[in-house]
C-alpha cells in the first residue's frame, strides 16, 4: 500500500508530505485544506500504469537520458480515462485540446513544454514517452497513437536509479530509488504562485510503499454517482464476477431494508443515455430505475456496484485501492451508518486500500465505534486532519484512543478554529448498541 507521499506544487499545495499511511485512511478538515487534491493526486498515482520510456535527447547517451517509466492507463476498473475524469471534475472538456504533445514517428509522443508558458523558460526543453523496449517484455500494443495526445499529461518513473538534477526539485530531498517519482505538467493542476526554479511549472510527487494495481482502483465521488455505468465496466464485471447481480442485491438490501426480495438488473439506461443503468425488480413488478428511489439509493448503487466486483478480483500482487469522496452526500444518518458496515464489510481482510474524505460527524462517530469494537483495525486505520495555509500542507492524525476522547469531551475533531457547532456529540460505550 501506498505509505508516503512528498509534494511538490500540484494544485493548491506548493509544498507537502503525508506519512504513516495505512490501510484505512479518513481525511477531515476545513474546504480548501488540500483533502481533496491529494484524493486525486493518489488517482493519477494508482492509474498510471501504462508501459513507456521516458526519454530526453538532452541528456542522452547518459544512464538519465532514457528510463522506464509509465504514464497513464487508458481507463480505470470503472472505465474513465483518469486525465479526462480529473479535468471534468473541474468543468472541463475531457480531451485537453491545448496539450503540448504531438506524435512521433516511432509511435510515441513528444512533449514541448515551452508551449506552455510565455514568460518562463521550461525545466528542460522536449521530451518524449516511446513505446517501451522489448527486452522489458511488454507487447506492442503499448505504442501510442493520435487519441492518447489529448489524454496524456503525466509520466511515472518507478524507483529509478538515477535523475537528473533538472527534475528533483529543492522541496524534495530524496534519493530517486526512495520512491516512486511523478511528473504532470497540465498548468491548471500546477501551483502557479511563487515560481522560482524551472522546476516549479511541474507539478511532481514521490510515493513510497506497494503501488495498487493500476486497473484496480475505484473513485467514487459525484461525477461517478451522478453518470451512468460504463459499459464496459458492466460487461466485464458481468462475465468475470460469479453471481455479481444476487452480491449486489444483498448488499444494497442490507442498507436499505425496503429492497428485500428485491432483484438487481443491469440494462439500457433511459432516454437513449449511454452507458448502463441500474434497475430494481420486485417479484410480478415492472422494474424501476434505481433513480426512482431517490439521491440516497443511487450514491450506493454506484459505490457497491463496482467495490463488489473490485472485493473479487485485487490480490496480494495485485492490490485494489479505494476513493470515496463524502460517503455522506444524501444519506440519512441511520443508511448511512448500513452503507458504511457493508464497506468495511465487502474490504475486510482484501489487500484494499482506502482513503475516505468526508465533512462527516456521523462518519467519524461510527469509524470510532468500530475502532473501540475491533470491527476495523486500530493498527491499520488513521484519521489524518489536513491543513493548508500559504500552499504548504500539513496533516495532524488521529488513532482510535484519541478519536474517542475528543468526541467524549465535546471536541469536534473536523475543526481547527472554536467553532460553537449545534451539535454536540458524546460517545459513550454504554449507549453502543451493535
């Protein structure tokens, strides 16, 4: 699991380091504290899993001129290409028409990062990610063609051996093979204030610990929730999970106990949409859309139906990673706590990661009582409280003792300021009914 992670310039963080990640990870925190930049940076983390060749003409014939590197897959386990859902996320057109890469003879493409600025020389002038080399053992299909130019915008480099000194950046002092190195250069994800070194028109991020499967990794936000299913997604989850329909009905029926007896199905979503759309089908009933049944219902529809299918597939080698933005977002208090004890139910003991970011007294009551009950792992679980002052991040965390003892004395752990909240919440053992 992903364990470390040192920042530099990407989004509202010019600067940062998180550490002493576990396997269950909830992020608290006033807006704009940095809790859902770093969501997505672990995205664009995870899903950068695509074979290539990280090469600059400017340092060749040296060891730093060609390494193996990865950049992003084509689609993620819910079937997005991860640049394009990122920018849609921030009301963007998917394709980025502005990028500065074009194609290659040799099927790779080559970037020019001089096109993006006017005023600022670049950190080195082109480079290019070159399908990668056949003795890596990777098949063809790896080349690049003209649809990834407008889909690309990030390269990896697992543990390399050796960088140039144009691509570390002063915030980061870490020998390269410490870690993963990660390199992005679309502007509107880069801190802009503040620019120093060439260096600082990139965005760059180091992570240390197991990387997850880059086909593994799910992010539930409200982009998810609110789109159709991919149908690509539904196909194979379809044909590769045993029995994946009757799974997902029990688990959406143990949150909403009015869908008992209930079938779940899979069809055409309606009004010519594209993708797939869930339906309910009670016995001798015409089936409903589960859009009929409210906001709620559907949040957990999008979220189950693909962490059930995840659950099935991840391995210790090939290990899943979860993202779930407000598991709150309209769910009444009583489903919400159902929707939560089938997550921790559907991960418990699979090599899945998860980070939770929520706003979320509930959340953070109910992950407290678990904790005291050892549902969920007090070694493997941390809430980490971010904030974000002047681009610097820092995180404060929580363990289960802790957790408890502000929430028994009133103390809200989402809040840095003294804020008079009109809810005050006691957690007491004894009032624990499980």
């Amino acid at each position: 699991m992903i364990e470390k992670v040192y920042i530099h310039r990407f989004r509202g963080i010019r600067q940062g380091t998180v550490t002493d990640l576990r396997q269950l990870n909830v992020l608290i925190g006033p807006n704009n504290s940095g809790k859902t930049a770093l969501l997505e940076l672990l995205y664009l983390t995870a899903t950068s899993g695509r074979a290539a060749q990280f090469v600059r003409d400017d340092l060749l014939p040296a060891e730093t001129g060609a390494l193996r590197a990865t950049t992003s897959i084509r689609a993620d386990l819910l079937g997005y290409a991860p640049l394009a859902r990122i920018r849609q996320r921030h009301g963007k057109a998917g394709d980025w028409k502005e990028s500065p890469a074009t194609l290659t003879a040799e099927h790779g493409i080559e970037i020019n990062l001089a096109t993006l600025t006017q005023s600022e020389p670049p950190p080195w002038p082109l480079f290019r990610l070159a399908a990668p080399l056949p003795e890596w053992g990777t098949a063809d299909r790896y080349a690049f063609n003209k649809r990834d130019l407008s889909k690309v915008a990030m390269f990896s480099l697992p543990q390399p051996p050796v960088l140039d000194a144009s691509m570390i950046p002063p915030s980061i002092s870490l020998e390269p093979a410490a870690g993963n190195w990660h390199y992005l250069w679309e502007p509107d994800f880069v801190y802009r204030w503040e620019r120093t070194q060439p260096i600082d028109q990139l965005a760059v991020w180091v992570t240390q610990g197991q990387s997850p499967h880059p086909e593994r990794v799910l992010l539930i936000d409200s982009y998810a929730v609110n789109a159709p299913l991919n149908a690509q997604f539904t196909r194979w989850a379809y044909h590769t999970i045993p029995g994946w329909y009757e799974k997902l009905a029990a688990r959406m029926a143990a949150v909403f106990p009015e869908l008992h007896g209930a079938e779940i199905e899979i069809a055409d979503p309606p009004e010519g949409q594209t993708g797939r759309a869930g339906y309910i089908r009670f016995p001798d009933r015409a089936p409903l859309a589960i859009d009929h049944f409210g906001d709620g219902m559907r949040h957990a529809f999008k979220l189950l139906a693909p962490l059930v299918a995840l659950a099935e597939v991840v391995t210790a080698d090939a290990p899943g990673l979860v993202l779930w933005e407000e598991p709150e977002v309209f769910q009444n208090p009583a489903s919400l706590i159902r929707l939560l004890d089938q997550f921790f139910e559907i991960i418990r003991g699979k090599p899945i990661q998860a980070f939770l970011v929520t706003h979320s007294i509930e959340v953070l009551a109910h992950i407290t009582r678990l904790l005291q009950h050892q549902t969920i792992h007090r070694e493997m679980t941390l809430v980490l409280r971010a904030n974000l002052k002047n681009g610097l991040l820092k995180t404060a965390w929580f363990d289960a003792d802790n957790l408890t003892t502000w929430l028994e004395s009133g103390l809200d752990p989402r809040l840095l300021d003294d804020v008079d909240t009109p809810l005050q919440f006691q957690l007491r053992e004894a009032t624990y009914d499980k």
